[in-house]
C-alpha cells in the first residue's frame, strides 16, 4: 500500500509545483500584452489586477450572459473628492475583433503603471472612476477560440427567435432600435435581436451605465478594424447639437494617434464616416444624457482585418491610448476645470426628447 500512496502523493506534489510555475508566468507583471488571451486568461488577469491593485482597482461583476458567464468589469480609481465623475470603457462587444479586448488589457495596465509618476494620470485618478470591460460579448469571444471556422464570429450565443443563433449586441440598443442598417433575418451579422434590449450582456450595460448616467462624462466603445473615431449619431436625420465641438475633439485624438505611429484614422459621425444604423450602444448613452460618446474602429484597414497579427497589438495599442488619453483628458479638463458640461447635457437630452416626439420618429 505504501509505494502507491507515495506514487500518488509524488505525482500529486509535482502537479502543484507546475500549476505553481505556470501561475506565476501568467502573472499580470508578466503577463504578455503583445499575445491575445481567452477569456479564462483574461478573467484571471483581472483577478490578479484586482489583489495586486487593492487601493485603486476593484472588480465589479454587473451581468450574467446567455451562456451564464460573469460579465465583469474593473472599477479604477482613487479615494479622493466627494464628486467623483466616471468614464466608461467597453471591449469585445464584437467577438472577432480580438484587438479590442487586448487594448482594454493595456489601456488598464497602462494608467496603472504611470498614475504615480504622471500627475496628470493622478488628478483624473481622484476625479474620475474609469469602468473598463475588457471582453462584453463573453459568450461570443469565447466561441471566437473555440477553432478556426468560429474565429469570424461577431454575435453573442443566444438563439433570439429566428432559425439561426446570435444577436448583434451593437445593434440591440433601445434607441432607434431596427429603424435602419439591420436585417430581421436571425441569420444575419446585423440581426438586432427580436426586441430592443432583449439580450442579457445588453442589459447589463443599460442597468449599469443607466444607474450612473448623470456620473459618467464619457462613453467609448472599441471595435476593430477600419482606423476610426466615431460620435453620434448612427441616424442621418439626427446630428449631435454639440457636432463642432465632438469634430474638433475627435480630429485633436486622431492627431495624437497620428504622432505615435504616424496611423490615419478617419473621424466623423457615425451616419457620415460608415454607414447609418441604429440600436448603436453609443447612441443610447448619448441619448440617456452622457455628454460625450464616441466608437473606435482600431487597426488595420483590412489587410488583416480581424485577425490583427499579434505583432501589432503593442503598437495599436500604444496609438489607442493617445487617442483615448487625449479624448479622456479634454472632458477631464471641462469638467474640472470649468462647470458647463452637464447642464448642456441635460438641457440637449430633454431638446432632443421633445425633437423626436415632434417628428414622430421613433
Ligand atoms: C476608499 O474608500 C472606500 C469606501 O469609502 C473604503 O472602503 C476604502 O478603504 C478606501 N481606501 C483607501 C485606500 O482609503
Ligand atoms: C440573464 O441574466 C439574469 C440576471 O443576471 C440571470 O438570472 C439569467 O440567468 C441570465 N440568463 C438568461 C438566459 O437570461
Ligand atoms: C483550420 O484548422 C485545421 C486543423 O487545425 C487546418 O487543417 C485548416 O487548414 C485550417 N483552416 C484554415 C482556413 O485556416
Ligand atoms: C496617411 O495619409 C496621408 C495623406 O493621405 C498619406 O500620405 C500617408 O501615406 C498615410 N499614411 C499611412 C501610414 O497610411
Ligand atoms: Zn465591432
């Protein structure tokens, strides 16, 4: 009895000592930003974030997909003024546009590593909250790894009530839902779903961000490919009241875009720049009253497509940050270092609201 008990305890002893060794590899200090991860791994990076960070990171789990996944979010901040504003940030809405969930990864690792040497990354710090989701569409992005014939998929997993399976999340939003650039066909990458916010990872964001709209400066939501900085609306009979300002900010990021890696990126609205479509999620946060709402499309321009080569997550990713930090810090500086943001806010969501009762438009 004695030899295999001592096998077994060998064997069991050694699998620890190599589950030891490959926990630490994947450590976020060494964690490798320039690969992409599944799911499993990026859920354990933000566990890890969340210990290694306990005075400023927080995770939140805000939503249980179709499948029953954990739709989670890290919550950065420090502890300082009373009137504390946030931004959002969400990745992999789209489950193929694998880029996305590697840029919210390095976009967290990034404030996380300069926020005690860079004041400027300090005092948004105090003032601001950022809500970044690294991976959404959880049931999606996982199917995106499952093998190569799933690797194009962009829906979430839930069957709707069509013949086929998945609903676009980006186009599930209840505003202007099914109004224009969707199909009915279930089928379809653009199926918006058999009813607005009928899906459970789009209801998550609607709960979430809804509770907190009046905090939240700034909604952005990132996508792959096609190099662009997108804002309101997706409808070309709507234009954003603040469209000058949302112009200029957005033409200011894509600059600084520009100067990391010299990268085009093409900015407009939405209608204007790709095509008209509704159910947008960043139609609806601005709608709800978040002054500031924009969509990146991040590399390439089709070359590759959604299979990004790994080789250029860093350098994607290191352009992004600019153009995000850029956007971040303008509507950090308004809201901080002047006071018209949110009455402009609340005055042009009720001006809307009373617009679009007039035009019977929805
Ligand atoms: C920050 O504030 C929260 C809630 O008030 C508190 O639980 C936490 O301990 C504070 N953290 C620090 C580092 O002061
Ligand atoms: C959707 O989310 C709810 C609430 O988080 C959860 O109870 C439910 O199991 C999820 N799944 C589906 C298919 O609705
Ligand atoms: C998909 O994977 C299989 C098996 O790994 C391989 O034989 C096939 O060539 C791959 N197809 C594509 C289109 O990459
Ligand atoms: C960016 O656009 C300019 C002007 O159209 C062009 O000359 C330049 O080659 C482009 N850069 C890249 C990297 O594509
Ligand atoms: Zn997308």
């Amino acid at each position: 009895m004695k030899g295999p008990v001592a096998v077994v305890l060998m064997l069991l002893l050694n699998r620890q000592l190599v589950t030891a060794r490959v926990l630490k590899q994947t450590e976020p200090r060494n964690y490798d930003y320039t690969m992409y991860h599944p799911l499993t791994e990026i859920m354990a990076w933000m566990r890890k974030i969340e210990t290694e960070n306990p005075e400023i990171v927080s995770t939140i789990t805000y939503g249980t997909s179709y499948e029953n996944r954990d739709i989670t979010l890290l919550k950065i901040g420090l502890n300082s003024t009373e009137n504390k504003k946030a931004i959002w940030m969400d990745c992999g809405i789209h489950a193929r546009e694998w880029i996305s969930p590697a840029f919210c990864q390095y976009f967290v690792k990034e404030i996380l590593h300069t926020y005690k040497t860079d004041a400027k990354v300090e005092e948004m710090l105090k003032n601001l909250d950022f809500y970044v989701t690294p991976v959404l569409n959880v049931d999606g992005y996982t199917y995106t790894w499952k093998d190569n014939t799933t690797r194009q998929w962009r829906k979430n997993r839930s069957p709707g009530t069509g013949s086929c399976i998945g609903t676009d999340l980006n186009r599930n939003y209840d505003f202007l839902w099914g109004t224009i650039g969707v199909s009915t066909d279930s089928c379809s990458i653009i199926y918006p779903g058999p009813k607005a916010n009928s899906e459970n990872e789009t209801r998550a964001v609607v709960n979430f961000v809804g509770a907190r709209s009046k905090d939240i400066l700034c909604f952005l939501t990132i996508h792959s490919f096609s190099q662009m900085i997108l804002f309101p609306y997706g409808h070309p009979n709507i234009k954003d009241p603040n469209y000058d300002e949302l112009t200029e900010l957005v033409n200011t990021a894509a600059k600084a875009i520009k100067a990391v890696h010299g990268m085009n990126y093409t900015v407009g609205s939405v209608t204007e720049t790709i095509y008209p479509t509704g159910g947008l999620s960043m139609d609806w946060a601005r709608f709800i009253g978040i002054p500031y709402s924009f969509a990146f499309e991040l590399r390439d321009k089709g070359e590759h497509g959604f299979k990004l080569p790994e080789d250029q997550i860093q350098p994607t990713c290191e352009e992004a940050y600019e153009g995000a930090r850029s956007i971040i810090t303008y509507v950090h500086d308004k809201t901080f270092h002047s006071s018209a943001v949110s009455v402009r806010a609340t005055l042009w969501t009720a001006l809307l609201a009373s617009w679009l009762t007039s035009t019977a438009l929805l």
